[in-house]
C-alpha cells in the first residue's frame, strides 16, 4: 500500500508584490524568501506576509552568508536564515525540526 503524502504546491515568484499576492490567495504553510528583491525587500515582505497570514512560516534564504542577515530575518518575524550555498544542507534538517517543535526563531 502506498502511503499518502500531503497536498502540496510550489511557486516561484520574483518580486515581494507577487509573493504577497500569492499569500493573500493561498494562505502557504511555508515561504522561502530571498532577501534581496526587486522593489520591497525580503525583510519588509516577510512583515507584510506575517500581517496578512500570521500562521505562516517563513524561512529567510540569501547569497550572502552575512549573519547579520540573521538579526534581521528573526526581527522581521523569520524562524530562519539560511545562506543559499548551505540551503541544500540545512533546509531538510529544519523543516524538520520545525515539524516537531513548533516555530520559534532558530539558527540552522
């Protein structure tokens, strides 16, 4: 017998107009926002993304591995910031982590 997998869906955007658009529709469990972005930024779209679907989940990704990107990303209401060159590595882990205990702020 084959085990059910939850419904799922994948969207790529590329500016925070779009995304918070996409949430407003959607209402996502999970957003993986870049922080640089055309027009408003990651940061400001993860606040706007939070106002509009508080249970959301959002995971910061950049190309910078600057963790002061890490301050930022939690004030903005981020669980995570993961540099993309490790994005691979630590994504899985967190999500599971995230899957057990809860949405809290935490470094990868």
């Amino acid at each position: 017998m084959r085990e059910c997998l939850p419904r799922f869906s994948i969207e790529e955007l590329h500016d925070a107009e779009s995304a918070l658009a996409s949430v407003r529709a959607h209402r996502p469990e999970l957003v993986l926002m870049d922080v640089h972005l055309p027009g408003i930024d990651g940061l400001e779209a993860t606040r706007r993304i939070l106002e509009i679907a508080p249970g959301t989940t959002v995971i910061i990704v950049s190309l910078t591995n600057d963790w002061r990107y890490f301050r930022l990303a939690i004030e903005a209401g981020a669980v995570a910031f993961i540099p993309k060159d490790d994005l691979l590595e630590q994504l899985p882990p967190l999500l599971e982590r995230l899957r057990h205990c809860g949405d809290g702020p935490m470094q990868p």
